[in-house]
C-alpha cells in the first residue's frame, strides 16, 4: 500500500463483487489495491451452505469466501485489512481516506461495500443464523422442502418471500405485528390464495429456539393482549429491511428512494471513474452469483475507463517512420 503512487483501481469491499472485481481487474493488468476491513467473502462467510453458485452443488460460505480470496491472490492482488473513512472524487484522480490517517489515490474505485438486512434483536437470532434462521428465501428455502416455517414482515419482500417459500413448505406463517399488511394488493390476494399460508397478526417474535437440530420454535406475543405462544417451526426468515451500506457513497452519485446506488449497465455511477457493485447496486436479485458478475462488470468497464484516460493524445504520439 503506497500513498506515492496512483493506483489505476481501488476496490472498496472484499464480498464476492470486490473479490471477483479484484480478479479482473488483475487480469487487465490494472495497478489494483482492495480494502476490507472485516472479513474478506462478507456475508458470504456467514452462510452455512451454499448450493446455488454455478460448480459447487454444496460448500459452505466459509469454504467459498476462501477460495475467492485464493483466486485473487493467485493473480497478486494487493489486500489489505482496514477501513476506508472517506472518499473524494477529482478530476484527475479520487483520493481515499483511510482510518490510519492515509490516503491513497486512484483512477477508479468500485464501491463493493455490501449492506446488511434489518434484524430482530431477539434471543436465538445470531447463534441459529445458519442453523435454521436465514434473511433469503431464495438462498435457503430449498433446505425446507416439506417442512414448516416462519416470516416475519409485512412488507412486498415478506410477501413475495413467503410465495416463493410456499411452493416449497408444507406450512408458512407469516407473524405480522399490525393487524393488516403492507404490501401491494397483489401480494396480498397471493398470500390469501395459498392455503398453506397462515397469517399470525398483531404479534412480534420475542425468542427463536432450537434443539441439536436447528431451529424448533418460535415464541410469540400478541402486542394487544399481551399473550404468549410458541410456534412449532423448522425455519425463521426475516424480511424487515434491508440496509445498503451507503455511508462511503460520496455526494453527486445517484441513489433510489430506498438508498441504493443508481448505475448503467457497466455498473457506472453519476461520477466519471467510481463504479457501485453488489448490494449496494440498485437491482432486481441480491446474490452471491449476481455480486461476482456486478464485479467483472465493473472491472472491465473500469479498466476501459483507466486505460482512456492514461491514452496519449495523438498529437503527442511519435511521427511514424518515413
């Protein structure tokens, strides 16, 4: 890491879209550094198994993360551990800052800084995350196949969460702390079309709890009459919002309503040179697959931008031979 020098690209976040970012941009032959400053695969790590990135039919998200990071290492990537505190676009290059008091200089910085869903905050929350809590149906709901789970959430996301899991649960409950949804209409009259759809209104989760198999049960309580029940389930998904991590989004790039960076195709933000990529990006699916090609997105289109801005202009190139 070398504040004298200017970097062609850095990367912002060591999740499946900075790592496999990092990986092209290598491959580009870009002068590239990438800062973490937790674990380098985020999130991904925390999954327990992953069976739905293309050549794996089973790893764990650990396992991936690693072999993610070997890749990029494999190419000499630069990775360093730390946080970056702030960002300034320029002109002629962004500069970085870092949480050590330094502050290096690039061409072109892909924002990879993920997000992070809403959570409950409730007992049994973080220790069965993996073993039966998860915040992606479309991720972990092949795991329930004819068993009985649980959403929380009354949201679209909850909505469509809980139809998708219908086609493989034998019973969803939907616990709901209002006495009505807040979902489109259409989600509604979905939700109410499937019969093996229970709605649980006025009640808010207060503990998850499992046995050496994973997540058992759920106690719940009616927020008017105080009452408490457990239910009997195989799985908790929590659909009560999402949070990109928008903090280092420097001011003049376009973000959506709900804080999420606006690109093009390439991945290309509102400033010439900074790039948005994974869950930060606005976007249809938030998946590890869909990260790693926002990555090479990026990275390509970044190296295209670095490589026309370092161009020689063509009336300094050299006569040709007579």
């Amino acid at each position: 890491m070398s504040t004298e020098e200017l970097y062609d690209m850095i990367i912002i976040g060591g999740g499946p879209g900075g790592l496999t970012a990092g990986i092209y941009a290598m491959r580009a032959a870009m002068k590239t550094i990438l800062i973490e400053k937790s674990a380098y695969g985020g999130q991904m790590t925390l999954s327990g198994e992953v069976e739905n990135y293309p050549g794996f039919e089973n790893i764990s998200g650990f396992d991936l993360s690693a072999k993610f990071q070997q890749h990029a290492a494999s190419y000499g990537l630069e990775m360093v551990s730390s946080e970056v505190t702030g960002i300034e676009p320029g002109l002629d290059f962004h500069s970085i800052q870092m949480d050590n008091g330094m502050t290096l200089k690039s061409h072109a910085v892909i924002l990879a800084a993920g997000g992070r869903p809403n959570k409950l905050n409730i007992p049994g929350e973080t220790e069965y995350y993996g073993k039966g809590v998860s915040y992606c149906a479309v991720c972990d709901g092949f795991f329930f196949r004819n068993k009985t789970v649980a959403v929380v959430g009354g949201g679209d996301s909850a909505c469509e969460e809980s139809l998708y899991l219908s086609k493989l649960a034998k019973k969803v409950y939907i616990i709901h702390r209002r006495d009505a949804l807040r979902a489109s209409r259409i989600l509604q009259q979905r939700i109410q079309s499937e019969c093996n759809i229970q709605m649980v209104w006025n009640s808010i989760p207060l503990e998850i709890q499992a046995n050496h198999q994973g997540v058992s049960a759920v106690r719940i309580q009616d927020v008017k009459t105080h009452e408490e029940q457990e239910l009997a389930v195989d799985g908790m998904f929590i659909f009560i919002g999402f949070n990109p991590n928008r903090t280092l989004v420097p001011a003049g790039i376009q973000m959506d309503n709900n804080g999420y960076v606006v690109t093009n195709d390439r991945c290309e933000t509102t400033i010439p040179g900074v790039f948005a990529i994974g869950d930060l990006r606005q976007k249809y699916a938030r998946q590890i697959v869909i990260a790693a090609g926002d990555g090479c997105t990026a990275a390509l289109a970044a190296a295209h931008y670095v490589e026309n801005k370092k161009a020689t202009p063509a009336d300094s190139c050299p006569a040709p031979f007579a």
